[in-house]
C-alpha cells in the first residue's frame, strides 16, 4: 500500500479544512456537544450540508450521473475524517452520503431515484434505518416487525428500537418481515415518518440529546411501490449498505485527535513526564493507527476493485478497541474534561462510548472474525 497522498488528495483535504473553518462557528466545538441526533444540530446541519453541496463537498465520491464529482474510495475517506474529526457537523447525513444514497442509485426504482435523492443531494432530509428490534439487535434475521400485502398496500406492524435520528427524521429505511424463512423473508420499505400510525418515543441517554428511539407501527399503510427491491432480497442490500455504512465512519481518527488534544492538555500542566501516562498515551496512538491501517486497507480493496468480506469485522473491532482505549485514557488522567472543562474531548467521549453499539454490536464482530477470519470451530452445544 502507497502510503503517500497524491498532490490532488492533499488539495482536496485542504479545500475541506478551509470550507470548515470558513462555515463552522466559533462556539462550535461548545456546540457539537449537542450531538449529532439533537434538534439543534439538526437544524445546523441541514444548512451546512445545503453549503455543502454548493460547492461540491457533500457527495464528491458519486458519480456524475447523479450529481457527484466522480471521486473515489480515497476522496469518501478524507471528507469522512475532515468531517470527523470537526465533530461531525453533518450530522445524522453523514448516512445519506455513505450508504443511503449509493444504495437507493443501485436498487431503487426510477421513481424511488426521483423521489430520493433530490432531497438528499441538495443537503435538506434525513433518515434513519429501522432494524433493530428488542429481540433482534445485531441479530436481524431474529426481527419480527411483519408486512403483509393487502390489495396493493403493505400493512406494517412490530417494533424498532435504539433508532438513532428517528425523532426528526423524514423516512425510514425499514426492515420487514414478510414470510418466516428466517433470511429471505427479510423485506425493506422506505416508510415516510408522517404516515399514520408510526410512534415514536425518545430513549432517555447520558450521550447526547434525542439520538436514540424506540418506533412503534401499529397497522401503518404504505403502498407497494414502497418496497425497495424484491421481497426476501432485503439480505443483499443490507450487505451492500452495511459495508459502506461501516467503512464511511473514520471514528479512530476523531479518537486520535481527542488523545493528541488530552495530551496537550497534560503536558501544559506539567503533568506528561511519568513513565505510566505516556505508556499508555504510546499505547492508545498505536492502536488508532492499528485500526487506521485496517480500514485503509480495505479503503484500497475498494479503490482495486475488490470485494470486501469478513476481515471488515476485524477493521470495525480495531477502531472498536482504539475509540475505548482513548476514552479510558481521558477518564483516567482528564476526567474534569467530561464535566465541561474541554467540550472537544467531552463531544468525543459522548461519540466513543457507542462505538462498541453503533453499526453492529463489537462482540457479533468477534463472531464473525472467529468463524470467518479465523476459522474457529463452533462449540457444540
């Protein structure tokens, strides 16, 4: 792996510094500590990706037939951790430009493509995925939310849970059941968040404000033309869209940025020259680059052309175990940061907390690295 940036990347990542200095306030650091789910940063967002897009920024890595600037694998990451590691002003949208977009331009409908992805180009919707469910968390060939097709429309009843962004998002982008084969019985619909029947309830969290929900539909309509792809193909477009979700998500370099910030921190207060502190400093900068060099790897299959398959579970992990690692840290030898005294290491701490939770529980992670990385048998049961 070349791990020089060409003279085009780095003049790209420098437009990115430059717009976000330009168009960030100057209380923003204070501000990101809202969270990326809260209505004030929601609100924030749907200006800022609005500039965004003005000037090419928000989607660069589409292609140009759909408005993109037709960038690749390595453009999607710098503007992943430009935006990162500011605090993610983009908020909840950042999923718009990873996965829901690329993944409604493969398998939507042109009528779905026409109704999409205006709104999301232009920086002005939201989304939030409905797909796990009290007894189907990472486990989502378990969900029982069931759809059934009555005389051209779909009958949606069940229940969703820990939905980030669901309490001000537009539409969802739904996991159904409709028949009981555990995995080609899996259906998606995209369901408007105004449609009759659907509650939501806000899950009181200590890591921000409005992020996490549960949904309830109770006999909520939608007509066939809301389903996306076939029925029973949801596990392939899920595959699809997870892989890009997961890849989309730098948080090792937010991770790396909050250590070198605690760190700074120390050594103004002469209090870094112990052998212990800066041990465990050494260790938690060496497992953000471990994971920064798993996720490039797989940024540069991407960019070969190559498809990706389990070893993004053992990438997913390593960022996993650097995002805690750091979060230790500053507990350990910041801790008055996370009662107000630095915002940029407490947004950081409210983020590195979920990221064991966020986009596939940690510990489906190792099942997945033991029984397709590393091949391990099954115990018997």
């Amino acid at each position: 792996m070349d791990f020089d940036w060409t003279t085009e990347q780095q003049a790209f990542r420098q437009s990115l510094k430059d717009f976000l200095a330009k168009n960030l306030p100057e209380d923003w650091e204070k501000f990101s500590e809202h969270g990326p789910a809260s209505p004030a940063l929601t609100r924030f967002a749907r200006e800022f990706c609005g500039k965004l897009a003005d000037n090419g920024m928000l989607f660069p890595h589409w292609p140009k037939e759909i408005g993109g600037e037709g960038l690749g694998p390595w453009e999607q990451q710098i503007l992943a951790e430009e935006m990162w590691i500011a605090g993610e002003p983009r908020g909840g949208q950042y999923m718009n430009v990873n996965w829901i977009g690329p993944t409604l331009e493969r398998y939507g409908t042109e009528e779905q493509k026409a109704q999409y992805l205006k709104p999301i180009t232009d920086g002005a919707t939201l989304w939030c995925q409905g797909f796990s469910e009290p007894d189907a968390g990472s486990d989502l060939a378990s969900l029982r939310t069931r759809a059934e097709l009555k005389d051209g429309n779909y009958v949606i009843n069940g229940q969703k849970i820990w939905t980030s962004y669901a309490g001000l998002a537009d539409t969802c982008f739904l996991l159904t059941r409709t028949s009981n084969d555990r995995k080609k019985g899996i259906t998606i619909l995209l369901v408007p968040m105004d449609t009759p029947g659907i509650t939501v309830r806000q899950i009181p969290s200590l890591i921000g404000e409005g992020d996490i929900h549960e949904v309830f539909f109770d006999d909520v309509t939608v007509p066939e033309s809301a389903r996306f792809g076939e029925e029973g193909q949801a596990w392939e477009i899920i595959a699809y869209s997870l892989r890009n979700e997961r890849l989309g998500i730098p948080r090792f370099y937010l991770a790396r940025a909050a250590l070198d910030r605690a760190v700074s921190i120390l050594k103004v207060r002469g209090e870094f020259s112990g052998e212990i502190v800066r041990a465990e400093a050494a260790r938690c900068a060496a497992m953000c680059e471990a994971a920064k060099t798993a996720c490039y790897a797989l940024v540069q299959k991407r960019v070969d052309g190559l498809a990706i398959g389990p070893e993004s579970s053992s990438a997913r992990y390593a960022v996993v175990q650097s995002e805690r690692a750091v979060c230790e840290f500053v507990v350990e030898y910041v801790p008055e940061a996370l009662a107000g005294a630095s915002p940029y290491l407490k947004m950081h701490h409210q983020r590195g907390i979920v990221a064991g939770i966020a986009s596939g529980a940690a510990e489906i992670q190792l099942n997945i690295i033991a029984s397709e990385v590393l091949e391990l048998p099954r115990e018997p049961r």
